[in-house]
C-alpha cells in the first residue's frame, strides 16, 4: 500500500502526464524516490514551478479519495505497469498510463479485443453497423473496446452487450465519473459484463485534452481499430493515427461520398492507412496472425512442461466438446491463461474448428457443418 500510494501521489502532481512520469521513474527509479529527490534533483529535469510545488506537497486527500474508492468495491481495481492484470499490449506503446482504474473484471483487458470508434452523431445506417459489427466480432471471441461516447461508441457497446459478448468502455474521466451522463445505465452494464478503465484518477472531470489521451488507450488495448463514420475533423481519425503507430491494424467501413460523415473513412482508406471492410467477417479475415498468444521458449530452452503452440492448440481442443461449455471451463480444465485460451479459441474458429455460442459459450463445430 505505501509504494501504491506513492504511485497515486506522482500521478496527481499537476503538469506531470505520460510522458513526464516515465521520465521520472528512469531518472529516479520509483516514485518514492521521486519524492526522495528533492529540489535538488527535481531541477535537473526543468520541471516548472506548478509541478515542483506539487512534487513538495503532495495531494495527500486525493490518494485516500482514491484508496477509499478501490477499497469500496472488489470490482474497483487500481493497477500500476507492474500489476499482474496491467495489460501486456498497452505497456509496450509509447508512454503508457503509469496508472489504470478499472471497474469490473480487469483480466479482460489482456483478451483480443478491436477498438470501434466514430461519429458521436452518426446516421442511422452509421449506428447500425457499428451495432452489427460489433454484435458479430464479439460472438467470434473479440473483446469490444470503445469510448463510451453517444452515437457510434455507445452503439458498439449496445451490440456486444446485446451478443452476451465482452466490451470494455475507456474514459475521459475518473473512475467515479460517467460522461456523458445519458450513458449510465450502460456503464452499468458494462461493468457488469465487461470493464471500464481510465488512467485518469478520482474526481476528474470530461476536459477536451482527455479524449485523445483515451483515445492511445482505445488503440493500444487491441489489435486493431475500426473506423464507421468519421468526418475530416473527427477525433475517430486521432485513434486511427494512434493505430498507426502503435502497429496495429486499420479498418474503415466505406459509405456514400455525399455523406460527409463518411469523408474521414475515405481519406483513410485513399491514404492507404486503412483497409476498407463491407462486412465483419472481412475483420476476421485480417487478424489471426495479429492475435497475441504467449510467448513460446526457443529450442535451447526445451523441457517436458514447454509447450508448442500447436499443442496448446490441441489442449483447447481436447477441453472442447460438442455440447457448448464457458470460456471459464475452459480455463479450469487447460490451465492456460485467459489470454490465451481467448487468442487459441478465435484462431480455431476463423479455421472452422469452433463454434461461437451466445452467452460466451463454445463448442467443436461437428464435421458435417465443416463440409
């Protein structure tokens, strides 16, 4: 507890984001000896006045506002690039969150997963197919990762929700803050069947310069990035350029030119930064060889407990029957991680092994449905 609260402390000094706190922790190694350094060695990084004030008092209240909200529900989870659940993905982008807060399951957040993103405003043909889309990619094994805006995020979220599937909801705010308020009963949901996760801590309001900060979490948390309707301007396009250099893949579902909302995912897909998509299925298409499984030891590190990813592959398998099971059964009966089994379980399906079933359930597809 003392080396988290020093933690959230850091994280609370104002001018200190991302990018300044990983600065901090190379030059000083932790945040306590952050704290330990002193003006003296603050000043060897010319931090301004605001920040080292901050650094000499800081934000006591607000660390226990924040200790107080992850003791207040078993559901609340408070987790540094150390934690077991900090997810691998988005520790390797650049400056990744040195904090999550996450409501619900955080174990999700190292599952394959797509971010789907758009217009807050989107037409009714635009809300649709982020509804589609995400319905059909969550059935197949994809964990939904969006912003919790209105229009194209909240109709992302409403169609894995309505698929018994998984989505995690990344905000602007803190954790005990819903934005927009009209989305409450969803973030409910969510939680419930799914997660929502920011790196912004308690008390913390929307602001403008949050949103793109969310939007390199959106990004970074999955293995790809689909764009539905975007003008030129919008922030969906900031997500996409996250994607871009985080290394992941870009999709953009075309629509009319006299649509301006369809203008951005032009641009994207004109650009050659984006692959155009008329149906899920082209996604799935795209994304086996994206999809993370664990790492695997080099032959001069072979021993009779390493495991080949064909035999992983196999022990799925042989977990599966005909009759649908959870993904948690699964689990008990391989002993591998959730991130793997959940990578392992996509592959098979895209290959014709699995069948995807409501409810998170899975079973062997039987060979005359392969034929």
């Amino acid at each position: 507890m003392p080396q988290l609260r020093d933690w959230l402390a850091l994280w609370r000094v104002p001018g200190i984001g991302p990018s300044v706190f990983q600065q901090l922790l190379e030059r000083f190694g932790d945040p306590g000896a952050v704290f330990a350094a002193g003006r003296r060695g603050w000043g060897q990084l010319k931090l301004d006045a605001p920040t080292v004030e901050g650094l000499t008092a800081p934000d006591d209240a607000g660390v226990e506002r924040d200790l107080a909200w992850e003791e207040a529900s078993p559901h609340h989870h408070i987790l540094t690039p150390a934690s077991h659940h900090y997810p691998k993905r988005l520790r390797e982008i650049p400056n990744p969150p040195p904090l999550l807060f996450v409501v619900g399951d955080p174990e999700l957040l190292s599952f394959p997963q797509i971010g789907i993103v758009g217009s807050r405003r989107p037409t009714a043909g635009g809300r649709q197919s982020a509804r589609d889309f995400a319905a059909y990619l969550a059935r197949s094994g994809l964990v939904i990762t969006s912003g919790l805006a209105q229009g194209v995020d909240t109709a992302a979220h409403q169609g894995a929700l309505d698929a018994d599937g998984y989505t995690i909801a990344v905000t602007g705010t803190g954790p005990d803050r819903i934005y927009p308020s009209s989305n409450r009963e969803l973030a409910k949901r969510i939680a419930a069947m799914g997660a929502i996760v920011t790196e912004f801590p308690t008390g913390v309001t929307a602001r403008p310069d949050h949103f793109p900060r969310r939007n390199r979490i959106i990004s970074g948390l999955g293995v790809g990035v689909l764009v539905v309707e975007a003008s030129l301007r919008s922030g969906s396009l900031i997500t996409a350029r996250y994607a871009l250099e985080h290394g992941r893949e870009v999709f953009a579902i075309p629509g009319s030119i006299h649509n301006p909302l369809a203008k951005g995912c032009h641009a994207l897909i004109r650009r050659g930064h984006a692959k155009l998509v008329e149906q899920a299925a082209d996604i799935l298409e795209e994304l086996p060889g994206q999809l993370a499984l664990p790492d695997i030891p080099g032959e001069a590190e072979e021993s009779t407990s390493q495991q080949t990813p064909d035999a992983e592959h196999a022990q799925v398998m042989d977990a599966l029957g005909y009759d649908p099971v959870t993904l948690d059964t699964v689990l008990q009966r391989t002993g591998l991680t959730p991130e793997a089994v959940s990578s392992i379980l996509l592959i098979l399906e895209l290959q014709g092994h699995v069948t995807a079933m409501p409810g998170g359930r899975y079973a062997r597809c039987r060979p005359e449905d392969r034929k």
